[in-house]
C-alpha cells in the first residue's frame, strides 16, 4: 500500500484494526506526517502493539538520521572491537547489527503480546538499531569501559582468540 495515497486509505485503516503487530522503520516522524502515528492507530485498535525500529532512536542528536549496518557497526563499537592487528577498525563480514536488531524486535514483540495477553492492552515498542548492537557488544567488548578509572584493565577479549592454520584448514582456539 501507497500511505501517501488517499485512495489506499481505506484498507491500511482495516489491517491496522485487525493486525496484532505493526512494524514499521520509517525515520522517526514519519508515520505521524503520514497521518498514520501511534496516537491514531491505537485509536483504531487498542490491543495493537507498534513496533517503530529506527537507527539512533526516536529522539537525541542523531534520531533523524538514515542508518545502515555498517554505520551502526562503527556507532556502537562494534567495528572497534573487530579491529586488525594494527588497531584499524573493521567491519562484521555480516549484516550483524541488522540481524540482531530484528532478534531484539522479535523479542519485545513477543513479550508485549505475553503482557498484551494479560493485560488487554496493547503497546508501543521503539527499537533503536544502535542500542541493540550496544547490548549486543556488552560484555566482553564493552568490560573495560565499564568504570571510570578501571583499576586493572583487561585485555580485549577479541585478542584472546583467534584462528590458526592448521594442515586440513583452521582452529580456533581461545584463552580466557
């Protein structure tokens, strides 16, 4: 359906009262200028649960921004905790902040219809695709920063484990 088209109308008003989730990742704003918002939906359908996933979150310095993997990789970290052995920042060969963004929505969708279930209400979800890559580097990326003046610094937990050649292809091996 064409949401900027009048004539489809109609129809998005009738899935939207019938539908148990709306997902939707459109920049933040976007669904409101629409006139399809959160506040008009639920109207429709109470038990609804709206699911908005954007890149930085539906305010701050960076919500109106277009994300892509590779800019949430280096946003969040993640390309630093990848780095070579020179300290040059990487990049997943994975769409991985993508991937465990849609695990993070899928999550909140189910437990939103657990409460749903219980409640009678529905509710709104804002997944932002660099929180889920932020929860996805804590721990191990993330235990050095995690005090102010860490009195011990460990050694970053990606240099801990590697791959090494061995006659029939590779090995992994790691010592925590």
């Amino acid at each position: 359906l064409d949401l900027k088209n009048s004539a489809h109308h109609p129809r998005f008003e009738e899935l939207v009262r019938w539908a148990d989730v709306l997902v939707e990742n459109f920049r933040p704003g976007t669904m409101e200028k629409l006139g399809w918002g959160w506040d008009r939906c639920r109207a429709l359908n109470p038990r609804l649960i709206w699911c908005a996933i954007t890149g930085f979150g539906p305010d701050g310095p960076y919500a109106a921004l277009r994300a892509y993997d590779p800019v949430v990789q280096a946003a969040s970290g993640l390309s630093a905790i990848q780095a070579a052995p020179d300290g040059t920042p990487q990049l997943v060969g994975s769409l991985v902040c993508d991937k465990v963004t849609a695990l993070t929505a899928a999550q909140a969708i189910t437990a939103a219809l657990f409460h749903r279930e219980r409640s009678g209400e529905g509710q709104r979800l804002d997944i932002a695709m660099l929180d889920a890559a932020i929860a996805f580097n804590w721990v191990e990326g993330m235990y050095n920063q995690a005090f102010v003046e860490p009195a011990d610094p460990q050694p970053d937990y990606a240099s801990l484990g590697r791959l090494w050649p061995a006659k029939d292809g590779h090995v992994a091996l790691s010592a925590l």
